[in-house]
C-alpha cells in the first residue's frame, strides 16, 4: 500500500511538475509576444519553434492566390510544391475545424515551419499579419517563436476608422502608410469624410484647389481593396454643408438664407448637387458596399419658404430627406449610413443618450413619455439604411442602450461608432479615450451591431500621428475584446508600436503630455478653450509696476500650474529621449510629439518670466526682466518654426490662396485661418499683447 501511494504522488508530483512547466512557457509567450489585436486561443505545443530567420520558401496550396499587397518580403520567398522546414504554407481550406467568419483561419508554428489555413484569401492575408507580429517580436528580442497553434476570427464583422478630410491634407504618400498600418492592425474599412478635398467633377467649385482628384483616391482605394481594406466615402448632406453652400452659386439651397450650415431638404435642386457629389464620391471609392451620407447635427429645420408653405414638422423634412438620398444610394447598389441624432432628437429622446449625469428614474421617463414619438414615425425610416449611433463617451449608459434596443427590436440595422478624436486641440485626451473606445466594441459586439467606427476629427486638425494610440485600443477591443486595463493595453501598444524595450511604464510619456495641454489650451486666458477658433481671446493681463504683488496674487493658481508643468515638461522630454533611443520603429512619431512637448511649455514658462518681472523690485532688476520676456517672446517664432518644420513633413498646414473658409456656426479651431495661425491663437494674441506692453515700460524707463 505503501509503494501505491508512493507512486500515486509521484504522478502527482510529475503531473503538477508538467503543469508549471507549461505555465511558465505560456508566461514567457506572454512576456515577449504582445499581439494587437489579441488572437481570439493560443495554445503551445511540444516540440521546436521557429526563428525570425527560419522561414526561407512558400508553399501555396488549394486555388490560393496571393499579391505583394500581402507583405514584400514574403510574397518575394521562393516557391516550393511541399511543406516542410523553412517553409510558410498557405492554404485555402473548407476544414470543419477553421472558423466560419471569413476573416478567421489557423496559424500553427512547428518543426521550423509555418501553416496558416483559412476559408477566405481574407483569413489568409490576416493570418499573415498575426504571423508577422510574431517575427517582428523575435527579431525584436532575439527569441524563437515557440511551437503554438493560434485560432482567429474577429467579433464585430465591420471594423471602420474615420479619416476626415476636413480642413486639412496630408502627403498622399501618408495615407497609403496609414493604410498598410491599418491592415496590420486587422481594421478592414476606412470612412473617408472628403467635404472639399475631393476634386469633384460635376460641382468643381465645392473641391478645394489642393484637392485630391478621383482618380488618385480610386488608386487609393485600390491600393486599400488589395488589403481587404474598404474604403466607404462620406459626404456631408443636410447639415454641416457649410463646405458647399458657403459658395455663391449655392447659397440659394439654404434652408435658412443667413447660414451655410444647412440645405434646404424641399428643394429638387438640393438632390441634383448632392446626388452629383454622391456620385463623385462614388466614383473615388468604388469598391465600397456602403455610402455614408451625413445627416447630423442639421440643427432646426422649416427655415425656408418650401418648408413654411409645407407645414411639415423637423422630423418629417429630416426623414424627406433620408429617404430620398437613401433611395439614391439603394439605386446606385450603396447601403446608406446615416449618423443617427436627429431621430432622437426631434423625439425628445437625445439628452438621454449621451447624459450620464442623469438619473435613471429620469431617462425612464423620458422614453416612457416619448417612444411613441419613434414608433408612430417608424414608417418614415427607410429599410435599406444603417443608423450609425454615435457616442463618443457615454455609451454604456441606459439611454444609448435603448437607443440601439430600439433599432433591433424594430428590425433595423445599427452601427456604433466612437473616437480616439474628438474637438481636443493639438491631441487627443483621457488617455487616448481609452474607456469609450474599450466600452462601445464590447457594447457592439454584445448587442451584434452591424459594425462599429473608431471616428478621428479634424475639426482641431491634431496630426494623425498623435492618433494611432486610440486606434490601436480600437483595433485590440473591436476584434477580440477582452476586459484589458489601460495600463495593459497601452504597455502593449508601446511594445507594438514603438519597441518591446519601450513598453514598461517608465516610457509612458503620452499619458504626462496630454495632462501638460489641459493646461495649455487655458494657460493664457480668463476662460475658455481651444476647441473653438476664438473671436475675442480673453487674455490675462499684465502686471502692474505700481500695484507689485497684485498680479501673482490675481493668477497665483495658474502659476502654481506653470511651475508644476515645467517640471512635467522635463520628465516627458527626457522618456521621449530614452524611447527615441530604443524605438524600432514610428520614430516620427516621437519626433513630433517632442515637437507638441516644446511648443506646449511655452505658456508654463512665460508665466514664469511676468511673475519674475512682477517680483523685481528695483528699477535695473525690472529692466533685466523686460529684456528678458522681450527674448522669449522675440523667440516664439523659431520655436513655431521648428514645430512647423516636422508638422509639415506630411500635413499641409496652410490653405491655397483664395480658399474661402466656412461660415460653419460651430466655430472649428482649423477653420479660423487660412494659415497655419489658428494653431498658436493664444501665444500670437499673448506676443502681441505683452510686445506693446513691453515698449510702453521701455518709454517709461523700464516702470
């Protein structure tokens, strides 16, 4: 009996034994190889793995066929007719076993070889993308890819991300890049809003002069296509027409006569223009199933002397409107999408979507007494339609999940969509939005939405580089989502991104550099923001030589900020040195965020300078003092220069000559120049301010 239990706990032991083993392998798989998005099972195996240099032939197999779209170097790998060592196998399969989307397929790496399966070319070109994640984490950390199988599918079908053309371009050569970043990430749609940066054939005056022509974006979305990439183009109708009807010959389409911001919705001539624009935008995206047609935040309708005489109520001459365009769409074979607002707002619903302040026995009520609003104009809403709803920041919150609620239970079809932008000026917040992005997939993917978007708006125009963090949080959550803190997922998004050596938390900068610009945007004014482009500025003042001490005491908070940023200034500056050193790769980016860095302290650090003036007590300590601000402000424009000189690498910053800016009531910051001004409208108004104030002290004798 003995020898039994002797045995019985050896097997124990030996089994336990095997257990740690396999854990601490999957604990080192899970330290050097951090893939984005995260594959839905990994499982390791015995036996020998792969080094980044082993892969040296390719096997294709069942009809595949395959282009240099899916990776250069790999594409460029001698073919071979069998399996075997060195070689990557490509394989179409219809086995029971691969996952039905057909975005899924199987990745196992054994015996020094590779074989991804999958049912569609698409699970094969992301196989591939997950494969090379892994052998750039080898190569990266000088490690073999241990044996492991690897099954993936993606959980919400339609996974978008918004480029708005808005106010301003980039190098063409830029958004190929994002394309071939976006692909990596597994993201298959692009929702272009073009606006006036599209060259439009049959309404030449709405696009720009800088414009890109259509047959350089339908290159684009070729090059797009060919990485399962669809690019989808949205043009602005109803409201935000401020692009269009800003121009004379189009002003007569406004529903009211004082504002560019909405079209008439009883015109005929309405439809003539934006149906020719549609088609334009069509002809530059033609490999899109979809059409995305505005139709949001239009503000009051009826203004017009049609809409008077009709005596249609908003919701109504909203809906005339939707359906005529999505009859348009539904006859050129495009599925509209429609941004959803108005439908709650003319319902008395809105506040209750977006709220979280508001308590629940309140929202309850609210759709208590207004659903009927929605369910007696249900047969205004067209059937071919998807009703994008948009939230980017509440979306967990009882009003928006009755909003999506209400859309499944009436049989129609819904999209999500948040934002890693919205109006922060310079870049984006709230760790890169990291909770809405991460709530709103896990909503999409639980309610089985049609799709969900990661939108990204220019109406701030930040660089698209200061953007990728969110759409990497978006790209990790809206394929396989996982309740992944922000620590986690942003060290991930470090390693990715940047370099594995990049990833722990001492390298966080990004976090410090969006805290540094909250008190940046307010740093020179009473009140306000930079969200809007600013009419008046309401600027601080000055300080006072015959009333010392009154001017610290008057801003002794907001210099008590200064001197906390500068401190900050100087620790993001030397974690943006220390990844710069590291990174593999991005390096522009960190490059230009070094660049938002120092253009950021200049407000801390002028604040500094008026207390130091407003401390001097003698008339030589004052004039020292004078001197002093007047080489810092002289200096402004070598700053502004050097920022402009790395912006400008891919961004066009100023507008050609002649462009006509919107009257567009919401007052976008990047609307409020045609030059690159709008960007520093508090340091240029502050320079101006203190260089006046400086020659009056001069006249004075430096008082």
């Amino acid at each position: 009996m003995k020898k039994k239990y002797t045995i019985v706990l050896c097997g124990l032991l030996s089994l336990l034994t095997g257990f740690q083993v396999r854990a601490n392998e999957q604990d080192d798989f899970n330290k050097h190889f951090k893939l984005i998005p995260q594959p839905q099972k990994v499982v390791l195996l015995k036996g020998e793995g792969l080094s980044f240099a082993d892969l040296r032939y390719m096997n294709v197999q069942g009809g595949t066929s395959i282009s240099p779209a899916y990776h250069t170097t790999l594409f460029s790998l001698p073919k071979v007719q069998a399996a075997g060592k060195g070689v990557l196998t490509l394989m179409l399969s219809n086995d029971a076993s691969l996952p039905a989307s057909p975005e899924g397929y199987s990745l196992v790496v054994e015996h020094k070889q590779v074989t991804i399966k999958a049912r569609e070319n698409a699970g094969l070109f992301y196989g591939i993308q997950t494969l090379l994640q892994l052998l750039e984490d080898a190569r990266d950390q000088q490690v073999s890819i241990p044996a492991c199988s690897i099954t993936d599918y993606p959980e919400i079908a339609y996974r978008a991300v918004h480029l708005d053309l808005k106010h301003h371009l980039d190098a063409t050569r830029y958004y190929y890049d994002m394309i071939d970043r976006l692909a990596r990430l597994k993201v298959n749609a692009i929702v272009v809003e073009f606006e006036d940066k599209l060259r439009y054939r049959k309404a030449p005056v709405v696009g720009a002069t800088n414009a890109i022509s259509i047959e350089e974006f339908a290159a684009l979305s070729k090059y797009a296509a060919d990485r399962y990439i669809e690019v989808t183009p949205l043009v602005q109708g109803l409201g935000h027409a401020s692009f269009i009807l800003k121009h004379d010959e189009y002003k007569k389409l406004r529903d009211d006569p004082a504002s560019d911001w909405s079209f008439n919705p009883l015109d005929s001539a309405t439809y003539r223009l934006q149906f020719a624009l549609y088609e334009d935008a069509m002809a530059a995206a033609p490999y899109s199933k979809y059409l995305h047609i505005g139709g949001d935040e239009v503000g009051s309708l009826g203004h017009s002397a049609e809409a008077k005489k009709s005596g249609m109520k908003p919701f109504e001459l909203q809906m005339h409107w939707l359906n005529r365009v999505s009859e348009f769409a539904r006859a050129h074979n495009r599925i509209p999408i429609f941004w959803d607002d108005m439908v709650f707002k003319l319902s008395d619903l809105y506040e209750t979507t977006y709220d979280d302040t508001m308590p629940l026995d309140k929202v309850e009520k609210a759709w208590k007494e207004n659903e009927h609003r929605l369910n007696e104009n249900r047969h205004l809403f067209p059937e071919n339609c998807i009703f994008m709803r948009w939230n980017y920041s509440t979306s967990t919150i009882p009003g928006n999940l009755k909003a999506i609620d209400w859309y499944n239970n009436n049989q129609l079809k819904s999209m999500a969509a948040t934002a890693a932008q919205t109006t922060w000026p310079m870049m984006p917040r709230e760790k890169s939005n990291f909770k809405p992005i991460k709530d709103f997939c896990r909503v999409a993917a639980e309610k089985k939405m049609s799709g969900i978007l990661c939108t990204a708006w220019d109406d701030c125009s930040p660089h698209l580089e200061t953007v990728w963090r969110g759409l990497y949080d978006f790209a990790l959550f809206s394929w396989n989502y996982e309740d992944i803190p922000v620590e986690k997922a942003h060290a991930m998004y470090r390693h990715r991104f940047y370099a594995p050596a990049a990833a722990d938390t001492a390298f966080e900068f990004q976090d410090q550099l969006e805290e540094a610009l909250s008190f940046w945007e307010s740093a020179l004014i009473n009140k306000g923001h930079r969200n809007n482009y600013p009419a008046n500025p309401d600027l601080i003042s000055l300080p006072d030589a015959n009333k010392p001490g009154a001017w610290r005491e008057l801003y002794k908070d907001k210099l008590a900020k200064a001197k906390k940023e500068i401190a900050r200034y100087d620790t993001i500056k030397a974690r943006l040195t220390k990844t710069n050193m590291l990174a593999q790769r991005n390096q522009f980016a960190v490059l230009l965020l070094n660049q938002i860095n120092e253009l950021q302290i200049y407000s801390s650090k002028l604040l500094v300078l008026l207390e130091n003036y407003d401390k001097a007590t003698s008339k030589a300590e004052k004039e020292k003092m004078r001197q002093q601000l007047l080489t810092y402000v002289a200096n402004f424009q070598a700053r502004r220069e050097s920022f402009e000189a790395v912006f400008s690498q891919t961004r066009m910053l100023n507008n050609p000559e002649g462009y006509v800016l919107d009257q567009n009531h919401h007052n976008h910051l990047a609307n409020g120049s045609n030059t690159s001004d709008w960007m520093f409208v508090y340091e240029l108004a502050m320079n101006d301010k203190i260089n006046k104030w400086l020659t009056v002290l001069n006249k004075m004798g430096g008082l």
